[in-house]
C-alpha cells in the first residue's frame, strides 16, 4: 500500500538532506519519481542541505496543482514511482490533500520535509494538514540544539540579531545567515523567555553548568 509520510523537525534537523538522501536511494534502484520544493534558500527549483548538496525541484506556487501535474506526466508516459515534497510546510491545505489523492488515487508513495511550527510557535497550515491526513509523521532524529546545549524544538525569528514574535508568517532567511531577518533554533524555555543567542550574551547568561564542572 502507497504511504503518505509526513518527516518533520525544526531548522536545522537536516529535513533537506533527508529528502535528498530519499531521492538518491530510489533513483540509484532505478525508481523515477517526482521532486518538489518551495521557497528553498538556494532559490527556485532547487533542494539542497546545509551540506552542500543540491538537486533541481519543480517549485511549487500557490496555484499550482500537484495531482493534476502529476496525472499529466503519467499519461504522457513517464514512469512515477515515488514523490518527494521538501519545504512541506509552504504548501497550500489543498495541495496537501492532492498529495493524499496521488497516494489513494494511483498508487504512488508521498514523502513530505518540513516544520511544523512557525517562529510564533503557530503551526503552519501545510504541516497542519498533514499532520491531519499522514499515514505516518516521523520527527527526525537527527536533533539541532539551542545555543545553551539542549535539544533545539522551536524555530525562532531573528531582526537584527533580535528575537520577534510577531510579523508575517513566512519570511525567507536561513539558520546562518547575517542579513537582516535570520532564523535560531532554540528550546522552549529560551524561545518563551526570550532569550536567543544573542540575548544570553548580553546578559552574561551561560548554559547549565554539569555538577562535576568547576
């Protein structure tokens, strides 16, 4: 039975280089598949990881239909074995459900990458919807940690080197840019004080101290 599976973690947790590795490992047992993005940080029509990997992806806007596209390729002829879905979490709540049609309707296994929360701690309605309609949702295992060491679960906004929680809910910028909107992964008792790295800092805050640390 096709499966839609939905893997999801903060920033950081390698969901890009998941998908990648995905795409790889079908391809290299000569399956075909269709690879889709939205609003990767390399630019339109790409994946790629913090690792430096990279494939070519079909964007996918606000108008497009996933379902039909996909119906289109078939009858032309083309072989579709598997879908990936990278930046899930930017999808319309109706291109969620053609994904959960492609996998009832014809057969055909859906990977979906994303986050599920935004910087407000809100999910975004793409991971909202799938989180509704999986099969399965996977957390990544590979965790990112927030700058006192623990386990990273919230993504958090960053201007200027500030932390905000308010503003649009999608705006572009990555983990370790230095423009002016940036993003921090944090835990949740940073993200709700407040304090991301930049902050600690100046308040001379360190993280926890082992009891057999001096």
């Amino acid at each position: 039975m096709a499966e839609l599976i939905y893997y999801c973690g903060t920033m950081d947790s390698g969901k890009s280089t998941l998908a990648l590795q995905t795409a790889h490992n079908h391809e290299t047992r000569g399956r075909n598949g269709l690879v889709f993005t939205n609003r990767d940080r390399a630019g339109e029509g790409l994946i790629s990881s913090r690792l430096g990997l990279q494939k070519s992806a079909i964007e996918v806007d606000s108008d497009l239909n996933i379902h039909r596209l996909t119906i289109e390729r078939m009858s032309l002829g083309e072989r579709i074995d598997f879908i990936i879905c990278d930046e899930a979490q930017f999808y319309t709540e109706r291109q969620i459900e053609e994904l959960a049609m492609i996998v009832d309707g014809l057969g055909i296994d859906v990977y979906a990458f994303g986050i599920l929360a935004d910087f407000r701690t809100k999910l975004f309605p793409g991971s909202q919807r799938l989180v509704e309609l999986a099969d399965r949702v996977e957390t990544l295992q590979v965790r990112a940690l927030c700058w006192c060491g623990e386990p990273a679960t919230h993504n958090a906004r960053v201007i200027n080197g500030n932390m905000v929680t308010e503003g649009e809910q999608v705006v572009v910028g990555d983990t370790n840019s230095k423009d002016e909107v940036a993003y921090e992964v944090l835990c949740r008792r940073h993200h709700m004080r407040k304090i991301n790295a930049r902050a600690s800092q100046a308040t001379h805050i360190s993280p926890p101290t082992l009891p057999f640390q001096d």
